[in-house]
C-alpha cells in the first residue's frame, strides 16, 4: 500500500494547498494526516476544513489538543500562545466539533500513525534521536510508526546501521512539516511510503511564504513575530 503522510500544516493554508496539489498527480492509496493543523500560521479554520473536506483520516496533535482541553496554553510559548488562542476564537463551530473527535492513534495491520509517539501519546513526547525511536520500536508489533511533532524529515530504524527502508527491520518514519519545516529547506515536506515493497520517497514543495506573512497582517501580528511564528 502506497500511503502519503502529511504533518504539522500548522495554519499554513498557502503550504497546505501546494501539498495537496501536488498529491493529486502522486498515485497514493491512501493519505494520513498526523495532527497539528492549528497554532503557528494565520488561517487555522481553512486548513482544517481542507482536511475534512478531503475526508482525510488524522490523529490530534498538541496544538489541535487545546480545543478540547486535553492542552493548556500554558505549554505554549508566546507568540505562538496568543495566536493559538486567536485560532481557537477563528476555527468553525464544525471544526471544533470535529478536533475534539480526533483519535490519539489510528493503525492498520502494519502501521500505526500518532502525532508524538503511540506510546503514552498525551504527553506529546519528541522522537528526535534514534535511541528514542528504537524504544519506541522495542514497545510496538508494527513494521512502521509514522509520527509527526519534530518538524523534520527523517526515518530510523530499530537497530543501528540500517539505512533506508529494509525487510526484516521496523521504522519510525516522519514526513516533516507542511507548515513550519524545522531544517534549512523551508519548502513545504511530506512523504509517500510503500510498506509492501519498503520504499519510500520524501518530497519538498514549494509555495511563496510571502502569501502567507501577508496574512499575520490581518490578525494584527507585526511581521517580526510573523516571521519567528513561520520559521523563515
């Protein structure tokens, strides 16, 4: 099966359309979206309508956890604090409804998607090293879990030494962020893994991110924390 992951869109609704136009020329079976819709960028509600509209199968994210109260806005540093509260005030009746619904965890039969990690998924823990990650591993049956929440691109495996995607070993695999990338590429990241044939191919698109400060201006951000709160 041919899955595409997407993660951490973040508001970003200029990134988000340049990611799903792109995956409408991808041949995928299916699309997962690992949380985090809201909170950093300045269009949180058509984000999320994007991903319901598209019925896309998505588990909650941090930020996404503050609209049913499971998050307080006391994790979050400012700027980013007072934009997630302004998100909440902007997202639609529907969905709120609707990220409240969101699942910590959704699986098949060799695969399981969280945000942070499928272990003790509520404390939103970040699987940013491969020691981590082969913990992880150690705790799960599944041949991939694919998680979001670091902002960067990357797989590890459950034993060292093993690189790229192999028969016989399981991985963490995180598309990076659509939203908000974390490394020195700042076009938006998503990836598309094949988990009969163990392949998988990153992808980084590119959108003008100038749209996007553009649309701070409207919430009355000044474009210095516009700035920090995009990453660029």
């Amino acid at each position: 099966m041919k899955i595409a992951l997407i993660s951490d869109l973040h508001g970003n609704l200029q990134a988000t359309n340049a990611v799903m136009w792109e995956l409408d020329s991808v041949n995928t079976d299916l699309i997962i979206c690992l949380g985090d819709l809201i909170g950093y960028g300045p269009n949180p509600n058509e984000v999320v309508s994007v991903i319901r509209e598209r019925e896309i199968p998505t588990v909650l994210g941090n930020h996404d956890a503050v609209v049913g109260g499971s998050l307080t806005y006391r994790f979050f540093r400012e700027p980013n604090r007072s934009l997630l509260q302004k998100s909440v005030d902007m997202l639609s009746e529907e969905n709120k409804k609707w990220l409240r619904s969101l699942p910590y965890t959704i699986e098949s039969d060799n695969w399981i998607a969280a945000h942070s990690s499928p272990i003790n998924p509520e404390e939103w823990k970040y699987l940013n090293s491969s020691i981590l990650c082969q913990q992880v591993l150690g705790q799960v049956k599944k041949e991939f879990v694919f998680v979001g929440h670091t902002h960067r691109q990357g797989i590890a495996a459950n034993e060292f030494g093993v690189f790229g995607l192999r028969k016989g070993y399981k991985f963490v695999v995180n598309p990076g962020s659509i939203g908000q990338p974390r490394d020195e590429d700042k076009r938006a990241a998503f990836s598309v893994i094949d988990t009969v044939n163990f392949t998988i191919q990153n992808f980084r698109v590119y959108y003008d991110y100038t749209d996007t400060l553009r649309e701070y201006k409207h919430l009355k951000i000044s474009e210095k924390d516009a700035r920090q709160l995009l990453g660029v």
